[in-house]
C-alpha cells in the first residue's frame, strides 16, 4: 500500500509545483548567497591591495611630515564573513565589514555604512534562510491542508475506515511520506548550499540544519493541528494560510514595528553633533587643558610636553581624541537603546519560531546586530593600537621612511561564539510536542 | 433596468457577506490593526520629526556660536543634514527605515548618510515595516480573495446561478453586480484606511513645502483603482473555476505569486544581474580618478603645478606669496571643484546601477498590478528611490556650496602670508559663516514624481480597462451550470 500512496502522492499537481517552485528559488537563494560571498570576497582582497598603495602614495605625497602623512592614511580592520552568512545574510549586507580609519577621532569614521540599494533592502534578501522560513511553511501547508478532509470530501475516507487495518497509521503513513519529503528536499537544499558555498562541516553547520529541521517540524505540528480539527479542505486552507500570514508577515512586522518605535534612537545624532563640537572648540579653548585632559587619559604620554606656541601634532591629535573621549556618554546613551532593542527582540522572539530561527540563523551566521556591535568595540580597539603605535612616532617628528610601514597589514576581526542552539530549540520542541499531544488525543475516539 | 439588477445583485452579495460572523471577526481585526498601526506610526513620527528637529537646531546653533576663527577650520567643522520625513511616510513608510538618516558635510570629503534605522535594528526589521500602505498592499488584497473567490462558485454549485438567470439577469449583470459587492464589502476595510490617511493630510497639512492633499487624492485615486481591479480579478477567477475549492486555491496562488514571490525574486533578480560596486572599490575608482586629473594634496602634482605658473604668469609675479588673494584657498577651491565633479560622475554611475537593479521590478508593472501600487504609493507619500537620491544630491550640492564659500572667504580675507588656521591670528568674523543658510530640504515636487510613476499609473488603468472590458465582451463563455 505504501508503493501506491507514493505514486499517489508523487502524481498530484501540487507536489510537482511545490517541488519546481521551491527547487528554481532553492538555486536562485544559493545563488544569492554565493554572489554576496563573492562580493565581500573581491572585497577584502581589494582593501588588501588598495591599503599597500594607498601607504605608497601618501609616503610618497608627504616624505618629510609624518604628522600630516598620519593625517591622511587609513588602515583596515576587516570582519572576515563566513561562508554561512551566505545561509543567512542577515545584518551584514547593510553594515560595512571593512573599517577603514585614520587616527583622528574615531566616532567620526566608523559608523559608515556600505554601499547597498535600499529598494533591496526594503524587498529583503532571499536567501537560503528565507526559503526556510517563509516558503517551507507554505509548501507544507500545500501538502498537507486537505490530508484528511479530501478522502472525506471525495467519499473515500469511508472506504478507508473499512479497509485500513488502522486509520491512524493510514494517516501517518500519508503525513510521514509528506514530512520525508520536504525534509528530502531540505536536506537536498542544505547540501547544495554546503557545496556551493564552501561551507565546512562544522557544528554550526549541523546547528543550523537542526533549527530548520525543528522549524519544520513546527510548521508539520501546526499542520496536523488544523488538519485533526476536522474542518473541511476550504477551511483548513484559510486557517492555516491566515496563519501562516499572522506568524510570518504580520507579526515579524508587528513586533519590529513596537521595538523600533519603542527606542527611537536619537541619541545617535547627538552624538555625531557632540563628537564634531567636542573636537572643533578645543582650537578655541585653552590649549593647557586640552593637553592635561590627553595626558589623564594616556599617561605615560605625558613626557611629549605641552607646547602652547603655534601648530604642533601633539596638541592636534590630543585635540582629535578627545573628541571621541568628550562624547563618550552620548555614545555609551547610544549603544545602551541598541542593547534594549536587542534584548527586547530576543524576548518577543521566544515565544514565534519564525522570528526565533531568522535570529539564531544569523547568530549562528554571524551576521546579526550584536555581532556589528562588537565588531565596532573592536575596531575602538584597533583604532587606540594603531594610535598608540603612531603616537610616539608622529609625536618624535620621526622621519617617514625610518619606518616599516609595509608592516602596516589590513588586520582581522575574529568573533566569538556564544550561541546555544538548546536554547533555540527547545521552546519550539514543546510548542511541537504540546500541538501534536493535543490533535492526537482529541481525535483518539476516532482511531481504532 | 440593467442598473437595476447590477445593484440588486450587489447589494444581495454585500448582504450576504456582511452578515457572515467570520467577515466581522475579520473586520474588527482589520480595525484594530489599523488603528494602532495609524496610532504609533503617527507617534514615531512625531518623535522623529521632534528629534530631527531638534538636532538640526543644535547642529546650526552651534555653528553659530563659534568664536572668530580660519575659514578652514569652518570648512571641516562642517554642518549636519539630517533627512525631514515626509508626514505621509505614516501611511507608507516605503524605504525610509533602510535609508541613511543624517549626513556630515564638510570640506574635501563626501560621507555617507548614516544612521539608517536599518543600521541600528536586529535581523527583525529585514522582515518589513508596519504601516497602512503594508495593510492596504498586502492584507487587503487577501482579505478580497477570501470574500470573492466563492462569489459566483457557490452560486453555481447551489443551483442559485440558474435561477438568477433565469429571472432575466444576463452574466454580465451577474458578474458586474458580484464586482460590486465586492468593491462594497472592500469599502468597509479600504474607507476607514483613507479616514486614517485623510486626518493626516489634514492634520499635517502646516508643513511646508508637502502637497499633502494633493499628493493624498493621487493616492486615493491609484487605491480605488488597483482594488477595483483585483475585485474584478476575484470574480472572474470564481466564473472560471469549477468548484469553490479550485477557486480558492487559484486565489491564493496567485496572492502568494503576485504579492510575494514575484517582487522578492524580481529585486533579487536585478541584485544578481547587476552588481553594484563595494565601497571599496567606489573609493578606489574616485582615487584613481583624482590622481589622474590631478591631486591637490600631492604637492608635485603635474596639473596643480601647471596651474599656478599660468596663475603667477597672469598676475605677473614670482612666487605665490606675493599674489593679491590667498593662494591655498584658491588651490582648495580648485581642487574641491575637480574632486566634486568626479565624485558626483561615479555616484552617478552608482545610482544608475541601482537604478538597473530596479528596472526589473519597475517593468514588471505591466505584470504585477501590486508593483504598480506600490511604486505609486512610495512616491507620493515621498518614502521611494527617488525621494532618497534627490536627498543625496541636495546634501551635497550643500556640502559643495558651503566648502567653496569658505574658500573664498579664505581667498578674500585670509593674508597670503598665514602659514596655518591655528590661533588666533588669521581669522574672519564669525557673522560671515552666521549669514551662510543652513540646509533646507526640499521634498520632490509632486509633478515630478507624477512623471517618474506615469507608467505605474498608465498601467493600471489599462489592466482596469482590458480586465473589464474582457469581462463584459467575454460574459456569455462563462459557464452557469
């Protein structure tokens, strides 16, 4: 009977569409994936090259000042992308992964966003983690909205009920095709991309087929839900369509929507107004302040003197940091509403898989907002080593071509990890478990 | 006494749908939605209007409270444009949440417009925005397929469809008549969405410069058609079908296509087909292009060399010193020149290659009556592409302005001698820069985004005009029984 429900199932319309739809935009998200890789590939390898002539040039430009040659050079700090961010692209199409800067204030520099097309980002990426969470459902809900109430419809459930030795396993049977199926597909889809996207066989990768797999399971749970609830086929549709729409469109926008509007971030622009006056009034202030000011901050700068008379670079990048020192608090104000904003999505998203997979996709991708964030710390980081490096050099007038700068090289972000995919799928386990329980047991006097 | 039947019909649609328990759940629901969606997005948007206000006001004031000082150093303590939000943007907020919000201009250099709230938000906000254009897009158009697609099936499964005709109304009756009630049974959704957007309009109505009820009848008109046209869509979709189910299922495939899989695919399809360039290799291509022109930081540049012989020659003198305006803010105003003309020459080649990205959806308009809309929608309520770009290009015509007239400040009052901007030595008083204008932000004119949408609006009013006409020329093929 198997063979048959198979030719039965493998014959019907929908399974050939479904199959078609999800394989083309299956190959059209890789391919999505594998463009933006490329991309961010031909990238980095730019800023590598670029930054060895760009040091040419400006050596060349300005051989016997080194406190204007500082002035102008900017060096990299590069937040190397994952393959698996060709999974999940997230946040990092929007925010720049190559930091270039210079060792004036900093705050100025690293908040420049990257080139994208915002018609692009208002349409969304399809990528791989889309395919998953959007279209999956729906090709589940395709397959399986009339399992039970087309037999009744067409008048074959009766026969059913007399021939099957049990209804029950007849409808598992049905249902276990259909899941083996899409998860056939699934893990068609996952190897492709592996393949595709150079992706190493790591624990992320594996943590990141379970979560799709548990999403699906959900997505099946819900399914056999509406399905256990005896309506007719038409009924099925639109409950699980509105639902699908409810869990996926409307409530993602919904609680973006309440998160965004609960912390407007104003505090960003104060900050960027801040940083350039803190800056621009020490040329007008008194310079001994300034210089005591630098000085509490690096002390043991302190034997470069305070020269009060005309220009000197001391006094310049004393001036420069303590534009980014003076507008510390408007910053820390400014990170503190991205902290709540994340902490908040996080919350909400507990309780809906879709938001919580799109979240743990792009953790697991490394491509979310909080990954940004500490990518920004660290470039503070490298932005005060290189300064401290040039500090001393600039501050000694020593002679540009008495230094290595071919040691100069773009440097790398490594991110850590602290994702725990328990966590993620756990509640969608119990949401899956709780759902199943409860259509089984209600329609237990139906099964023999 | 066609009409007659028409509205008779009609009216017995609208009735019968009305009365439904599961149409008031949906309509109180719809309800609901819509007032908080108009609530908060009214809210935020106060408060961006308070906050970006406000930093503007700061940003200027202290600009003018600098002490007497160098023209230069005004030139790099710059001003901030920060990006006025159209109050329609209540309505439909389009790319405003994925675009740059604030910009630093100042001498030499370009930034770029930071602060998108894009940029600031977690993976959430990649799923789209809440607004009443998103409800009037999206939700709607379902809304309508759920209600239509059984119009004429149910008919002509109970045998009703017989009898009507039977009593002399014609199909086209019956199909006009159903269109009808639907568009009604739409009305009950689609007019409490245009109170929502008319109180803006109305409300709002003070802020300069903003056309809003202009722009809010266009967009009143663009609505009533695309719903009228997916009215008629529904019901053709339910003559044709056989049964109520393979109506429903038509319905929602195409819902699914047209409103979701086409415009993704379509964005990511221009995305794939022409890539833009990284920023790295944007600045690289302006680099090269500076110092092939002519680099005014390099200070054995061949152009700028040349330059000043031809300018010593002329004023006949020896060295630049003893020329009668100072020579660096010449040398910067020429070298700010050069620069800006390249750097506008490869945006605009960046915008074009946006642009291309865009074309394809902007073509599949003649497919894809909800791309229409949308397109419609996002340019008058001043939230589109365009809106954005013409943004940037006043940001930097501003940026230009403001740096070549610190320039000549420098030329005219700065002593040929000075050998820095550092004390207070050479300085200019500081009512020269209070007199220069702050940035003002001037919304597109509606008549130029008008033109930029004709062919969305074209298109909609042919896809009106041939499904109707298809409707009524093609009545008597639709099956009664």
């Amino acid at each position: 009977m198997y063979a048959l429900l198979i030719t039965q199932f493998l014959r019907s319309k929908t399974v050939i569409l479904a199959f078609g739809i999800v394989l083309v935009l299956g190959v059209l998200s890789i391919s999505t994936g594998k463009q933006f890789l490329n991309q961010k590939q031909v990238a980095v390898e730019k800023t590598i090259a670029h930054q060895k002539k760009h040091l040419e040039t400006q050596l060349s430009f300005h051989k016997d000042d080194i406190g204007l040659l500082s002035y102008y050079i900017k060096f990299s700090f590069i937040n190397p992308v994952r393959p698996l961010a060709g999974i999940s692209i997230g946040q990092s199409d929007v925010n720049s992964h190559i930091q270039s800067v210079g060792i004036v204030a900093l705050e100025g520099q690293k908040h420049n966003t990257d080139l994208v097309n915002p018609m692009r980002l208002q349409v969304g990426n399809l990528d791989f983690s889309f395919l998953i969470i959007f279209l999956f459902p729906l090709v589940i809900i395709a397959l399986t909205f009339n399992l039970l109430s087309e037999e009744e419809e067409i008048g074959t459930w009766k026969m059913i009920t007399i021939h099957a030795k049990s209804t029950f396993r007849f409808l598992l049977l049905k249902l276990s095709m259909r899941l083996l199926f899409v998860f056939g597909v699934m893990i068609l889809l996952f190897l492709a991309a592996k393949i595709i996207l150079d992706i190493p066989f790591t624990g992320d990768f594996m943590a990141m087929c379970i979560l799709s797999s548990c999403y699906i399971l959900f997505w099946f749970a819900l399914c056999l839900f509406v399905v256990f609830l005896r309506k007719s086929s038409n009924t099925n549709a639109i409950v699980l369509l509105a639902s699908w729409l409810v869990l996926v469109v409307f409530l993602p926008v919904l609680v973006n929507n309440y998160i965004t509007n609960s912390y407007p971030i104003g505090e960003a622009y104060t900050m960027a107004i801040k940083q350039r006056d803190a800056y621009h009034e020490k040329w007008d202030t008194d310079k001994i302040a300034t210089y005591e000011k630098f000085y509490a901050h690096y002390p043991h700068l302190r034997k470069y003197g305070m020269e009060t008379e005309g220009f000197n670079w001391v006094w310049y990048y004393a001036m420069q940091q303590l534009g980014d020192d003076d507008s510390k608090e408007e910053r820390e104000a400014m990170y503190a509403k991205i902290k709540k904003r994340e902490l908040l999505s996080r919350k909400i998203a507990r309780f809906f898989p879709p938001l919580k997979v799109q979240l743990s996709m792009n953790d697991i991708a490394k491509t979310s907002l909080t990954q940004h964030v500490d990518f920004l710390d660290a470039t503070t980081k490298f932005h005060e080593k290189i300064r401290l490096d040039l500090y001393p050099k600039v501050f000694e007038k020593q002679d540009p071509s008495s230094i290595a700068w071919e040691k100069y090289q773009p440097e790398f972000f490594k991110p850590t990890n602290e994702f725990s995919l328990g966590k993620s799928i756990v509640p969608m386990l119990l949401i899956v478990v709780l759902l199943v329980g409860f259509s089984v047991f209600r329609n237990l006097k139906y099964f023999s | 006494m066609k009409a007659q039947i028409v509205i008779l019909i009609a009216k017995q649609f609208f009735k019968k749908t009305f009365n439904s328990k599961g149409l008031l759940v949906l309509w109180c629901v719809f309800l609901m939605a819509l007032a908080y969606v108009t609530i908060t997005g009214w809210q935020a948007f106060e408060e961006q209007h308070h906050i970006i206000g406000h930093h503007q006001e700061e940003s200027r004031a202290s600009w003018d409270n600098n002490p007497d000082k160098h023209p230069h150093r005004m030139a790099h303590f710059g001003s901030f444009a920060f990006r006025e939000q159209h109050p329609l943007r209540i309505f439909d907020s389009g790319i405003e949440n994925y675009t740059g919000n604030a910009v630093f201009l100042e001498a030499h250099q370009q930034n770029t417009a930071n602060f998108s709230q894009v940029s600031l938000s977690t993976g959430l906000i990649r799923f789209g925005d809440l607004n009443i254009a998103m409800l009037l897009q999206i939700i709607l158009p379902l809304i309508i397929f759920f209600v239509g697609y059984a119009s004429i099936t149910s008919e002509r499964m109970n045998g009703t469809l017989k009898i009507i005709y039977l009593q002399g109304a014609n199909m086209k009756a019956i199909l006009l008549g159903k269109t009808l009630g639907l568009f009604l049974i739409t009305c009950l959704f689609f007019i409490p969405a245009l109170v929502a957007l008319w109180s803006i309009s109305f409300l709002e109505h003070d802020i300069i410069n903003s056309q809003i009820a202009t722009r809010s009848t266009y967009i009143t008109i663009a609505y009533t058609l695309f719903f009228m046209l997916l009215c008629c869509i529904t019901v053709i979709i339910s003559a044709t079908s056989e049964n109520s189910n393979k109506a429903l299922l038509s319905v929602l495939g195409l819902w699914l296509l047209l409103f979701i899989i086409i415009p993704k695919t379509a964005q990511v399809l221009g995305n794939y087909l022409y890539p833009n360039p990284s920023k790295i290799e944007f600045r690289t291509a302006i680099e090269e292009e500076v110092s092939k022109t002519g680099d005014s930081h390099n200070p054995d540049d061949p152009y700028f060399n040349k330059l000043r012989d031809s300018v010593l020659s002329v004023h006949k003198v020896t060295d630049v010193k003893e020329l009668p305006f100072n020579y660096s803010g010449f040398i910067m105003s020429k070298g700010e020149k050069q620069t800006a003309l390249i750097y506008n020459r490869e945006h605009k080649l960046l915008i074009d290659k946006y642009r291309d990205q865009n074309s394809i959806a902007k073509n599949l308009v003649w497919l894809n009556p909800y791309l229409a809309v949308k397109e419609i929608s996002m340019g008058l309520s001043s939230t589109d592409f365009d809106t954005y770009v013409n943004f940037l290009s006043q940001t930097e015509a501003y940026r230009y302005k403001q740096s070549q007239y610190m320039n000549e400040l420098q030329m005219k009052y700065i002593s040929n001698k000075a050998k820095g901007s550092e004390g207070k030595v050479h300085v200019i008083d500081s009512s020269l820069w209070k007199s220069f204008p702050d940035f003002k932000y001037e919304y597109i004119s509606i008549s130029d985004t008008l033109s930029n949408k004709l062919m969305a609006i074209v298109v909609l009013i042919i896809w009106l005009l041939l499904v109707v006409g298809g409707m009524l020329l093609f009545s008597n093929r639709f099956k009664i029984s």
